[in-house]
C-alpha cells in the first residue's frame, strides 16, 4: 500500500505522478466532503492536471467542483452574499 500523506490545502497540493485516491474535506480538519481516484500519468496530467482543474475554476461542472457548487446552492449565506455582489454591480465569474 501507499503512504498517506500530510493534509494540504488543495491550491499547494503536488500529489505524486502514481495512481492514488485523494480526499477533500471541508476546511482544516472538517468533514471529507469527496473521494477522487488519480489513475497516473496519462493525457491531461492525471491527479495533478485534475487538482489544477479544480484549483483554476475549470472543473465547475464535474467531481469535486459540482460537489462544492452543490454545497454551496445549499448555503443560504452564500447564497445572500452573492446576491449582494450582484446587486451591488459587483458580480463575479465562476472560475473566481
């Protein structure tokens, strides 16, 4: 078996070329909010060109970025502070 490794924030996180599976969790020491398998080095860059989707906004609609989009449409606090940009004329894109 792999050795696990420290918890990272997710926007310095340099996973290994190698297969693996990596887990995201809400905040320092919260909850594992998603589980994601790295299958190695293949077109798109394997685990590391899947974190930088994640990490550049790109990967919105799809594993991780729908999981967090999901959580956050349930956040009514969000929710309101977005709605105050937008009305404010201070509204932003997606991948910000």
């Amino acid at each position: 078996m792999a050795p696990w490794t420290e918890w990272v924030p997710l926007i310095s996180a340099d996973p290994p070329p190698s297969p693996g599976v990596y887990l995201a969790r809400q905040g320092e020491g919260g909850p594992v909010v998603y589980v994601g398998v790295g299958a190695g080095p293949r077109k798109g860059g394997g685990l590391r060109g899947r974190l930088r989707r994640y990490t550049s906004g790109k990967a919105l609609a799809s594993g991780l970025g729908e999981g967090i989009f999901d959580r956050a449409l349930a956040d009514r606090e969000w929710l309101s502070e977005r709605l105050a940009e937008v009305e404010s004329g201070r509204s932003m894109r997606a991948v910000q």
